[in-house]
C-alpha cells in the first residue's frame, strides 16, 4: 500500500516535533542518535514525490 503524500507530510511533521521536543541540553533517547539523518532523508524522498506528484497533475 503506497502512502499518500499528505500522510507522509503528516509524518515527517510529527517525527521532526518529537526530536525537537527533546531539551538541547538533556541527554537524547538512544533510537534519536541517527533520527536526524534518517528525516533528512525521508524530507528529500518525500519532496520527490511531491514533485511527481504536481507533474503528473500537471499533464
């Protein structure tokens, strides 16, 4: 079952708020150690199909 663009946007928003929940000065759960890069690039796929997305609305 392929996701639809706004449930990855809804994702991608929830992850990102739970990181940035986290106080920069306390100590952050084992599983965030590679979050970051892990939303990095699911951001850049996401835009991706976004874009495919508009073109093939577009046509």
């Amino acid at each position: 079952m392929k996701k639809d663009v706004t449930h990855r946007i809804e994702y991608y928003t929830r992850k990102v708020a739970q990181r940035a929940a986290v106080h920069p000065s306390k100590k952050q759960p084992r599983f965030y150690k590679y979050r970051g890069q892990c939303l990095l690039a699911y951001k850049e796929l996401m835009h991706e199909e976004i874009r495919m997305y508009q073109e093939a609305r577009s046509c």
